[in-house]
C-alpha cells in the first residue's frame, strides 16, 4: 500500500560505449576514437567470415 518506487536518477550505468560510468545514454559519436576503430576493425573482420547473403540482410535490418 505504501509502495513507492526508488529514485535511481543517482545511478550511473557502465557504458560499453565510452568504457565508463555514466547517467546518459550515448551516441556512438560520443565513443572514444580507439574503441571506434577496433569495432571498425572487429566488424570488417566478422563480416568478411559472413555469408553474402546475412551480410546483405544485415546491413538492411542496420539502416
């Protein structure tokens, strides 16, 4: 009856993103050049590994 609920307006999250605490949610803009470039590379690397078809499937589910 007297439930409330938290305020976790205070809480800061772990962002995979930026690689660290934060209270927003990020852009991939806001993502530090090396951790951009290694998923660059890490993507490429994947998709080369990728059928034709899943890639192309992909790609359109992305934009």
């Amino acid at each position: 009856m007297n439930w409330r609920p938290a305020d976790l307006s205070n809480i800061e999250l772990y962002s995979m993103i930026l690689g660290r605490r934060t209270r927003d949610i990020p852009s991939l803009d806001g993502m530090p050049i090396l951790r951009r470039v290694t998923l660059t590379i890490l993507n490429l690397r994947l998709a080369s590994t990728m059928p034709g078809a899943l890639r192309r499937l992909l790609t359109r589910a992305v934009s």
